[in-house]
C-alpha cells in the first residue's frame, strides 16, 4: 500500500505542480448508501474474547462485510452496547480497526493507519495517512468521516489532491 501511495502522490507532484491543498472538504462515498442496521460478518485468523469486558478482538486478515461495505484490516475490536444494569449485551456499540485499514464502498476505496465504526449511526472516522481512491482522482488527509446512511464523507487536516483546471484526468 504505501508504494501506490508514494506512486499516486510524488509522480504527479513532480509533473503537475499546481497541488491543490487545504484544510477540509466534503465528498461523496460509496455509489449507493449502506443500511448499518444490516448483519455484521466478520472473517478472521483469530479471535480471543474478554469476558470481564465483554469485548472480542480479531486478528490476522480481518475481513468485515456489511451489506455492500467492506472493512479489511490487520486488527478489529469488536466493542458491545450494555442494555441493562445487570451487563446483558445488547449489540455492538463499535469496531475499532487498526493496522492497514481498507474501507470499500461502492466503487470507492479508502486506507488509513485507524478506523472507527460506531454502527449506530453509520459513521466510520478513518485517521492516519488517509488515502481516497475515487474514480475521479485520488484525495490524502489526515482525517476522513464517512456518513455509511447518507453516502458522504467529509476529510480533514491537510487534504490533497491534483486538480486539473481543464476537467480531463490526469
């Protein structure tokens, strides 16, 4: 990953030097909206639950599928919602992703160090050297919000990307 990173950004800084660069902008995400109320499939090498907490972690080649989003990643834990006083589980709360986070939706791909998918309302916030690969062009933060329910994102914190003033791709 991090050679296609160094490939999409230094090439095209090297032969189009008008780099576009700013602090926030809002995108699209995903060619259709996911339903985060949909089944959460996980796939792993490993998982080792907690019973005092009752959180689950997997690890080795992390694969999560809900709907038509999937999350990829070398560690996932898997954090429950407690319903009641007595510590019955009532769903998950979140999935915290660490190690080469691949998020798809739709024909669009982002990668990032961190994720964290609080599946109530359907965000996930990406952090870490954030790559967006759209089939428009190819945007990198620090920072990506990404609305599952709505079909948006929003990035933050050095975002980049190469504009062409004449509407072609580069």
């Amino acid at each position: 990953m991090s050679y296609l990173r160094t490939l999409i950004f230094c090439l095209p800084l090297a032969v189009f030097p008008g780099l576009a660069a700013a602090q926030t902008a809002s995108v699209a995400f995903g060619a259709v909206k996911a339903d985060p109320s949909q089944p959460v499939e996980v796939t792993a090498d490993n998982l080792a639950v907690n019973q005092a907490d009752g959180s689950a972690e997997f690890t080795g080649n992390v694969l999560i599928v809900q709907g038509i989003m999937r999350l990829s990643a070398d560690t996932v834990l898997v954090i429950y919602k407690t319903a009641d006083d007595s510590g019955a589980k009532a769903g998950i709360e979140r999935l915290e992703a660490a190690g080469n986070v691949v998020l798809v939706s739709g024909p669009d791909a982002a990668e990032a160090e961190r994720a964290e998918y609080t599946i109530d309302n359907g965000t996930i916030v990406m952090t870490g050297n954030v790559l967006l690969n759209q089939e428009g062009g190819t945007l990198a933060s620090n920072r990506l919000e990404v609305n599952l329910t709505s079909g948006t994102a929003k990035m933050a914190g050095r975002v980049k990307t190469i504009l062409n003033p004449n509407g072609g791709s580069n």
